[in-house]
C-alpha cells in the first residue's frame, strides 16, 4: 500500500472522511484557513530558496499581497483581518529567521517512509517543508503550522507527523542511521514566532512503526469490509465534508422535512423545551429529597405521611465479594464464567495506565457486544 501521511491521519480520526477523500476522491473547495496556509507556505519557500538573491522583506510582502485572494473571504472586513494578520506572520518571521543563518538542505520536499508487515512493503508518504543542517551537523525536519493553538512540549514528543518524517528522511539518507546520527525534528508555529523541537529515540521509532502497522492493516480491513464509520472529532468544524455525513447533513438540507406530518425542526424544539422541563423537575426533586431525609434524620422517622401517600426511606446495600471464596464454590460447579464480567470502564481505566503494547492487545481482544442508538442534545447559541 501506498499512503499519503494525510490520508492516514485522516483514517484516524475520522475512517468516512477519508472514504470521501481518498477512496472516492470527492473534490471540495479548499477552505480559507488552507489557502491562507499554503499561500504563507510558498511565500516561505521563496524566502528560503537556496542559491538566489534572499528576497527583501518588501519583495515577501508583495508577493503575499499580489497572491492575496479576497474573495474566499465573508466580506472586506474579515479578508482585511487575515490580510493584516498574514503580514504581520511574514514580517515577525523575516525579523527571526534572516535566511543566511540557515543551512537549508531541501524545501517542500517528498519523502517515503517504509513500513514492512511481513512480506508486503508499505510506503507512507508526504511532503516536508523544509530541511536544514544544523551547524552542529544535525539534520532538522521543520514543519510549518498556522494553527492558533501550540501544543505542549509532551504532544511535540510524541507528534505523529513528526516520527513519520524522522523515518521518511532516515530512509532518503540511510548513512544517517547507519552513524546513529539524531534528527532534530521541529514545528514552528508561525503565528507565534515560535519552534518547538524534538528527537525520536530507537524506541519511539519501533512504538511509532507498531502503531504505522496497525494503521495500515486497519485500513485494508475497512477497504475490505467497506465499512468506514463517521467519527465526530474536534476537527469537524473544519470538515469539508460536511453536507455529506450523517451527524451533519441535516443542517444543510434546504428542503423542508417532514417526519409523521410534522416538521423536524419543531420536534427538536419540543425535545430540546421538554429536556429542559426535565431537567428543572429532576434538580427539584433531588432538592426536596435532601429536605425530606434531612427532617427524618432530624426527627429520627423513616416513613413521613402526606395527604396522598407517603414516603418510606430504606437503605439500599451493595456487597463486594472475596472473588477467591466465591471461585472456590462456583468453579467446581462450572459457573465460575457465569458470573465473571469484564467491566469496560474500569478496563479503560486499567489500560490507560499500561505500556502501549498491553493496551494494544487489550484493543486487538475487543468485540462489539451490543450496539444501540442514543439521542443527545447538544445547545447552539443563536445568532443574534
Ligand atoms: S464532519 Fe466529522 S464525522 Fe463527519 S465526515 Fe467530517 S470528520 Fe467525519
């Protein structure tokens, strides 16, 4: 098989959108905040290009503002905001990273990252943004973000772009291994001004590999299968497939729906009304069974009488047993199993607190047991 680092990324954290784009190979127009990456992107390959005239800051600035697309934006104010935000990027950059002090060894360069499962060769490919040598004769894989967000130096360490380049450039220069030369890996968050490094030891590698394996293989079963789930994740705000999944096409459908003669729309209204009448009755009734218990407890009563009934209040025990006892009594009988319940929330707790590869074989052992629909209600605040 033969992957994009994108498109396993995308199989991650969500197996539908990736039908969409890799396996379907739906075309959708890239959003404003990917034109406004790429568009910094080239402008950064141009400041870095090796062998020519370093460009000025005002030849960056002008290439910025005549490639400047207005129109992907809502209105004049907005494309005016990401415009000014845009030059103050490139300016803060070129202020930081003058391109002489910069060994640049290749720019928006393809990689193959090689991962072999048996006897089959995988190859994991991508792009890197840049490539430098350190003075100190490292090599450094950076990558360029433009997210707002930075990441803990604990999330940089174990960035899964960034151990899929140590490989990709350990593979395009394999002395590198060979003289167990580090690779600094980086991302620098433009927006910031700020590069945040790592390094990949023997051992991230082989955990990164193992995790690469299992990835593919899950892959091919879902392509097999064709069976690709919709994964509701942070991202999908920015998913450009949106009008297509279940969890939000209905938010695009323009069309009036009807369910039974009655409108959809009505009937979230109702339950979102009915939920919040629920939940004020539930509040207030928790709220009087506190006073309730506390004037028994006050009065030494346990049973209170009212005009149409009355309450008693008991106590409600739950036991725990010595499980060795219990299996000494229940084996011989062969109902041991009978009684033995892997309870899955104590189990992920469990397993969050393993070593990586336990808790791959605890994922491996896993089966649906039962699955069934719920209903929940999520607020949107109104647009005024
Ligand atoms: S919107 Fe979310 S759940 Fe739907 S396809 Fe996109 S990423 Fe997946």
């Amino acid at each position: 098989m033969r992957i994009s680092y994108s498109a396993l990324e995308t199989f991650k954290r969500c197996p539908l959108k990736f039908k969409f784009g890799y396996v379907d190979k739906i075309k959708t127009p890239k959003r404003k905040e990917a034109i406004f990456g790429t568009l910094l992107h080239s402008a950064l390959k141009i400041l870095h290009e090796p062998g020519l005239m370093i460009p000025t800051e005002e030849e960056i600035l002008k290439y910025i503002s005549d490639n400047w697309d207005a129109k992907i934006y809502t209105d004049e104010q907005e494309s005016a905001l990401a415009f000014a935000q845009a030059i103050k990027i490139m300016k803060d950059y070129y202020a930081k990273n003058y391109p002489s002090q910069f060994n640049v060894v290749a720019l928006e360069t393809l990689f193959e990252a090689p991962i072999q499962i048996g006897q089959d060769l995988h190859l994991i490919t991508g792009k890197i943004d840049r490539i430098d040598k350190t003075p100190e004769g490292l090599f450094e894989v950076i990558d360029y973000k433009t997210s707002k967000k930075m990441p803990s130096q604990q999330a940089v360490d174990k960035d899964l772009q960034l151990s899929i380049y140590h490989l990709g450039v350990a593979n395009r220069w394999p002395s590198l291994a060979k003289e167990r030369r580090p690779i600094k890996v980086s991302l620098y968050y433009l927006r910031h001004g700020e590069k945040l490094s790592s390094a990949r030891t023997a051992r991230d590698l082989e955990a990164i590999t193992e995790e690469a394996i299992k990835s593919i293989e899950t892959i091919k079963q879902a392509q097999q299968a064709v069976k690709f789930d919709a994964t509701p994740n942070p991202l999908c705000d920015w998913c450009e497939y949106q009008r297509l999944c279940p969890f939000f096409k209905h938010k695009f459908k323009e069309v009036k729906l009807f369910f039974n003669d009655q409108d959809v729309k009505a009937l979230i209204g109702e339950y979102t009304k009915l939920k919040d009448e629920v939940d004020e009755r539930d509040k207030r009734l928790s709220a009087i069974k506190a006073d309730l218990s506390k004037f028994m407890d006050q009065e030494g009563m346990e049973r209170l009488f009212g005009e149409d009934g009355y309450i008693t209040r008991s106590a409600i025990q739950r036991f725990k047993y010595d499980s060795e006892t219990l299996r000494t009594i229940l084996e011989p009988l062969g109902r041991w199993q009978d009684v033995l319940k892997v309870d899955d929330m104590k189990l992920k707790k469990v397993a969050k607190e393993l070593p990586p590869d336990k808790r791959a074989k605890i994922a491996e052992a896993r089966q649906v047991d039962k699955e069934y629909k719920t209903l929940a209600l999520k607020k949107t605040t109104k647009k005024k």
